[in-house]
C-alpha cells in the first residue's frame, strides 16, 4: 500500500487556518487528479481542493466544520487503489461537532411494546378528567390499556376501550349524576428537538456580526424620504430606456445619492483599524451591497461606484447578487468595502437598525417604500414614502456628521434632478 498525503495548501494572503465546509468524496472511494475532495472556507470565500493524485481515499483528517491550520493532513490517498476504507475521524480525535460516517449507519426500525393493562394491586394512573370520564362511563380503570408515559391511562386509551366493549357497557350512567361536562381532549406535541451544528459561512457571519457589535459602539439614526418623485422619474427611465439599457431598480440611484454625499462627509467612506489607531480615508466609493443568499448574508462589492452611470451600475449589482448567490464570488469581489448599502426591499419593514461592516464606519439601510397620506402645501396628498435606517462608529462618526450625512441623501432622493447635477 502506497499511501499519499495531501496536507492542506496554502491558499495565500498570510491565511493560516481555514474552516473545513465540506468533504466531496468518502473513505474508499475512487478519485482523479484534479477531483475536488472537499470545501473551505477562509474569512473571505469557499476554495474547493482539488486531488493530485489518482488513487482511493483511504482516510479523511477531520469531520466537516473542523478548523484546520495550513499544512495539517488533509486527507490520505492509497496510490495502490485497493485500500481497504479506514474509519472516518471520530468526534473525539478532530474535535468537531459533527463526525463524517464511511458509510451509512443501518436503519433500526423500533416497535412500540404494546401497552399492558395496570396490575390488579396497582391504583390505575389517569388524571382526574379520565377518572370522571370512566366513573360516567361505567369502566373499571383497571381493565384499560395504558399508552401513556409510565403507564397513564389517555382518554384514547379509555374510548378504545369503550369502543371494543360496547356490548359490557351499553349506557351511560345517568345523565343527573354528572356534575360536568365532558372535558377537552389534552393538547398533545412534539418534544423533538434537533442540534444544527454553525459551520461554514453561517459561523463565518456569526464571528463578523458578534466581532462588529462587541468592537464597534453602534448607533443609529432613521430619516423619512418622499420618493415619490425619484419612483417617477425610474418608472419614466424605464419605460425610455429600459429596453436597450436594462432596467432600474431603486439601488443604482441610491448608491449614486450616497457617492455624491460622500463628497461632502469624506470621513465616512473610511475603515477604522482599531489596533493601530488609524483611521483610513478612500477617495474611491467601494461600496458593499448586503446581498441574501441560499447560504447566508454576503457583502459582494461594487467597485468605484463613484464611476458608474445608473445604468452601468444596475448591471454590476445584478451581476454581484448573481454571482454571490450560485456561490461563485471571487475573494477579492467580497473584500474591500468602504461603506455598505444594505435593503431588503419589499421586506424592508419600518425601521431598522444595521450592523456596520467592520472595520467601516457606516452603514446605509434602506425600508420598504409605502403610501402614505401626507400634508403638503395645505393639501393631504399620497406620497411614497422610504425610511433610510443607518448606523455609524460613534468612536469617530459624531451624531452631527451623521445626520448631515443622511440630510445629504435625502435632499437628492428628494430632488433627483441633483442626482446628475455636478
């Protein structure tokens, strides 16, 4: 047997330990040069390992959703081919939540014992509502078959009974001798539960939003915007250029509204290093659009929006979500924000409070646009109206700067025309 040992590679930038998401392949299975074996994940993306050798897997070094440190033995390959499938790592030996199994674990099929009725010594167990249901029945608690835990007589139980006894007891005992009525049946539920291990990206956004909330104090300020006049000037866009040109949603022009803003509060288009005491200023608009995938919340980025047309920009944004939502982003489109526009659109809700982007200092929300009746020039008029829910670094964003900021926003939002002004 000639065993091949492939370490986990140096996947670059100074990573020294990856998450491992994924295994493609099991104990004894036949692999190719150049197959994936198995999925990780650095703090940016998913890499997929390819093998170098052509052999059968012999032995895999750690479970899914292990924390692996670069040159650590990934997985072993018998160059033979006729290895015999060692055991996959238990729990114990990769300190993983959840163990890989080399094959499927048998299927025990569990039959319930069959109930027995309580012993004639015992006093039968029922609550009180099944005693008085059989005293008006008529029926010996004692002849009952138990389903219940530890024995307990259900009121199933006692209508089975009742059901296969009919002929014993054929009435009732007199309605008068009752002293109330029947009672409900018990609400009966499940119990289960199930343990849902945080690996791969789920735990990758849980260490990012848990590190930005304890290093960064967060506070957030909400403006009302009338985009009544933005919605008809997209709708008229649209409608002139919308089928050589694509159509507009409501992002292009929102991220237009922030670049243009941002001119005016340079300090907010910066990363904050905590560490080193350095705040860093950009004059180029990378902007982090928060984008839900199957898998989890990822920030693709949208660089030198500050460049883009609205048009431009509505291609790029589409052609981020897509290619972060099929999981194919490259590392460097999901690094290097400075500043995030988040929105969940029709889902918007009211208000919001969004968690920054560490190490940025702000973050732009964005709430569903309703109908609202609204009071302008002595007249109540039905407007659209959009909140904007943004949170800033209070270590160096002040509440001023901040409402200026989104002031900013607004008044473009507001008047469009100042969109294409310079």
């Amino acid at each position: 047997m000639s065993i091949h040992v492939i370490k986990m590679p140096d996947i670059g930038e100074g990573i020294v330990e990856v998450e491992l998401v994924a295994w493609r392949v099991q104990p004894g299975e036949l692999v190719k040069e150049d197959q994936i074996l198995a999925d990780v994940m650095t703090d940016k993306a998913t890499v997929e390992i390819p093998s170098p050798v052509h052999g059968r897997v012999a032995e895999l070094g750690a479970a899914a959703g292990t924390v692996m440190r670069v040159g650590a033995a990934l997985i072993k390959i018998d160059m033979d081919g006729d290895a015999v499938p060692a055991a996959a790592p238990t729990p114990a030996a990769t300190s993983a939540p959840m163990p890989v199994q080399a094959r499927p674990a048998p299927v025990v099929a569990v039959r319930a014992a069959a109930p027995a009725p309580a012993l004639a010594h015992e006093r039968p167990i029922a609550s009180p509502s099944v005693r008085r249901q059989a005293w008006e029945l008529g029926v010996d608690l004692a002849q009952v078959r138990a389903s219940g835990t530890a024995g307990r007589i259900m009121h199933a139980d006692l209508e089975a009974y009742v059901a296969t006894h009919a002929a014993a007891h054929p009435q009732q005992r007199p309605a008068a001798a009752v002293a109330a009525p029947r009672p409900a049946p018990a609400i009966t539920g499940s119990d289960a539960t199930e343990a849902i291990p945080i690996i791969g990206l789920r735990r990758k956004i849980a260490q990012k939003m848990q590190e930005a909330k304890r290093r960064i104090p967060h506070f957030s300020y909400v403006e009302e915007v009338d985009v009544t006049e933005l919605e008809a000037l997209r709708q008229t866009l649209n409608q002139q250029h919308g089928a050589a040109r694509g159509k507009l949603t409501l992002l292009p022009l929102l991220a237009r509204a922030i670049c243009r803003a941002l001119r005016q509060h340079p300090q907010l288009n910066a990363r904050l290093d905590d560490e080193a005491g350095v705040l860093t200023r950009f004059d180029a608009v990378h902007l982090g659009i928060a984008t839900q995938t199957p898998a989890g919340l990822m920030v693709p980025v949208l660089r030198h929006a500050e460049a883009h047309d609205p048009w431009s920009c509505a291609a790029e944004i589409r052609r981020l979500a897509e290619v972060a939502r099929s999981g194919r982003a490259t590392r460097d489109e999901l690094s290097g924000s400075t500043i995030t526009l988040s929105s969940l659109g029709a889902l918007g809700g009211i208000v919001s409070t969004p968690v920054i982007n560490h190490p940025e200092v702000a973050i732009v929300g964005v709430n569903r646009i309703v109908e609202r009746p609204m009071l302008r020039g002595g007249l109540v008029l039905g407007r659209q109206m959009m909140n904007l829910s943004s949170s800033f670094d209070h270590r160096v964003v002040d509440g001023l700067v901040a409402a200026e900021f989104i002031q900013a926003i607004r008044g473009m939002l507001e008047s469009p025309a100042m969109l294409f002004v310079d």
